[in-house]
C-alpha cells in the first residue's frame, strides 16, 4: 500500500459528505496502512447475530411486562449503544478462529448462534451445555473459540444493559425505557423497574452456571465502578465551589479528578494511563469494559491487553467526546462534573477549554487506534474512528 494511498483516504476521511462509517473505515487505513475486507465484512454477520442476542434479552423483559399489565403482547426497547464493545470482542475472536481454522473450513458459519441469527431454531443458554467447561483453554479448537465467545457475548450483552437499566432506575430517568403500552408516570416507572428485575434475576441465575473465576472479573467491575459513583456528591460539591471561583476547588480538580493516580494496578494497561482524567473515567465507565474483556481472557480466549487498551480508552474517548460534550449544557446546569465541565473551571478562557477539550478527546481515541493496530484488530481500530467523525465540538463555547 502506497503512500499516496493513505492521502487520498485521509482526504476521504476529512470529507464530513461521507457517510461516518465509510469515513472511518478510511481514516483506519490512512491512520495504519492495514484495508481488512474480510474483517469489515465480519462485521455484519456480528451485528446480525447480537441483534438477535439483543432481541431475546428484551424478549425476557417484554414477557415479563405483558405477565404484570395483564396484557396481550408488548414489545420493549433500550438503548444498546453501550454493548458495541461486546460486539467487537466476538468479532475479534471470530477473526482469530477464522484465521486457525484448516483451509475450506468456517467456524463462524457453524456457530451456535448461526441459524437463530437467520431466523431458525431456538436461543438461548438451553443451547449450549456448559461451553466454559468444554475443553482445556490452551487447547480449544477454532469451533470452541466461536461457541464460547457467543456464549460470553450474549451474556456480556445482558449484563451491560442490566447494568444501565440499574443506573436508569436509580436516578429515576425512564426516558430510554420504550414500552408499546400506554403507561401513565408510575405505571412507566413500575415498568422500568420489572425490566431491570427481570434482566438482574435471569442474569444470577445465569451467572451460577459460569465458572467462579470468570464471574469474578465481573464482579470486580461492578465494584469499583460503584465506588466511583459513591464519589459523585464529592465531585460536585467541589465543581460547584470551584466555580464560585475559589482555587482550593479548582486544585482538587485537578489533585483528585484530572490528575488522580489509577486506584487499580496500572500494570494492566501499557499506554494511556497518563492521560488527563484516565483514573476518573477509568473507574466511570472503562472499568466495566475492562472487566468484560477479562471475562473472555479468563475464559481462554485469545483477547490480548493491547486489544482491552482498545476497547477501554475508545469506551472513555466516547464518553468524553459524545456523551459529555453533547450533554455540557445540561451537565452544566445540574452542577455535573466531567472532564468537559472541568476544562471550563480550570482554563482561563473559552478558547482554551474547547481547544484542550479536544485534544483530550482526540488523545484518547489516537492511543485507542494504535493500540487496535498492535492487537491486529481493525475492528476496534475503525470504532474509534468511528467515534471520532461522529463527535461535533461546534456545540461548546470557544467553537467559534
């Protein structure tokens, strides 16, 4: 691949005409030089087969509406944005299981969830046995790499939405719950509160048939992304004195919020942990991604660390750059502190917020990016791409 390719794919990629994924797909390639098409076209037949995993988790939860509102049928819906780095974990795998395989041979085609995905024959755990226990994990064949990563995925897909339903319904915020039946303010939050139940019940019944040290991983997780939360009033007690202008506040920010030392052993990250705000964000949202990503690990499965960096400081990129710049306004005004409302305490200026907010963004997914491209995973590598074109700066002060 020649040099001026790479040029006229980052000009491809600058083009904001193009759609945002052909535009990450473009920028990937000018970013490391690597075109997979056999990997791009995996990940259809991922985004298939997860949306099939999706659909029989919300099936869970729409029998168990239909059951309380004495109702015929409901369908159910949430946002599952949250579960992309399950999906390129499994297509990470399915990669590799591709790549062992003897010649003329598919596992992925054979997976257990092949034939749901196309509509056929029953899901669900019922289909697998006890793939965990299945084979020595140093042995496992390119078949049992493709069964047990589906039957991660699907139960990785159900805990991260579990996960958020919890959130949701702790902080009374029902809006992304969307149930077909016509439900007044208490019936919607009784409804949110069956669906998360109802996810947390089939989850711990679930999670009793997975080997301790796998469940573990999860566990961890959970624990110290709670502790984090624990923190909130802390953080904002602090945001909102330091916007009263006082300096102590503005220096806790920085102590305890930008520049806090990784409260995890930094040995399991080897790029990324300097970067401003990585313990914070870290313990917000790239905890739970992390201890995913070591469940497949644990489990045998060939998911290295520079993949886990991937995924993890993609996960804080977008958290950063879509999630906390789109909500500034908002966050701004319920007195929230994020690394975005940060930058706007501790610059002198506007100007200088903005430009340090994206920076910090683009810090994040460029490390991101190169990590994917040590894993060999153009998958993880395009998502970060993928985040970056999808994020707009225009909406914060200073843009202009």
């Amino acid at each position: 691949m020649t040099a001026p390719a790479r040029r006229v794919a980052q000009w491809l990629a600058d083009r904001s005409a193009l759609p945002t994924s052909g535009r990450a797909v473009a920028g990937y390639y000018a970013d490391t030089g690597v075109f997979d098409v056999d990997a791009i076209r995996l990940k259809r037949t991922v985004d298939d087969r997860t949306e099939t995993m999706i659909e029989e988790v919300f099936g869970l939860v729409e029998d168990a509406l239909a059951d309380h509102f004495d109702a015929d049928a409901v369908t159910f819906g949430y946002d599952t944005k949250l579960v992309l780095p399950a999906q390129l974990t499994l297509g990470h795998v399915y990669r590799t299981a591709r790549q062992r395989a003897p010649a003329g041979t598919d596992p992925v085609e054979l997976g257990l969830w092949a034939d749901a995905a196309d509509g056929d024959g029953a899901t669900g755990p019922a289909r697998y046995g006890d793939p965990l226990d299945s084979a020595d994990a140093d042995t496992l064949s390119p078949q049992e790499l493709v069964d047990r990563a589906e039957y991660l995925t699907r139960l990785v897909i159900e805990a991260l939405i579990d996960g958020d339903m919890r959130d949701a319904v702790n902080d009374a915020e029902y809006e992304d719950f969307e149930v077909s039946l016509d439900l007044d303010d208490a019936e919607r939050a009784e409804a949110a509160r069956i669906a998360q139940q109802t996810l947390q019940s089939n989850l711990e019944a679930t999670f009793e048939r997975v080997p301790d040290a796998v469940r573990d991983h999860y566990e961890w997780a959970v624990d110290v992304s709670e502790a984090h939360q624990d923190r909130d009033e802390d953080f904002r007690a602090m945001y909102e004195r330091a916007r009263d202008g006082e300096e102590a506040a503005r220096e806790s920010i920085r102590e305890e919020y930008r520049d806090a030392p990784l409260d995890v052993d930094a040995d399991r990250f080897a790029d990324g942990t300097d970067l401003p705000y990585f313990s914070t964000q870290y313990a917000r949202v790239g905890v739970i991604y992390d201890g995913m990503v070591e469940m497949y690990r644990e489990a045998g499965l060939p998911v290295d660390p520079a993949f886990k960096e991937s995924i993890v400081l993609s996960i804080i990129g977008a958290q950063i750059w879509l999630d906390d710049l789109d909500d500034y306004a908002a966050d701004l005004a319920d007195g929230q502190l994020t690394p975005v409302t940060a930058e706007y305490v501790l610059q002198p200026d506007d100007r200088t917020a903005y430009e340090q907010v994206v920076d910090l963004s683009e810090s994040y997914l460029d490390t991101a990016t190169a990590a994917a491209a040590r894993s060999d995973a153009p998958l993880a590598g395009i998502a970060a791409d993928y985040i970056y074109y999808s994020g707009d700066p225009s909406v914060l002060p200073g843009s202009e």
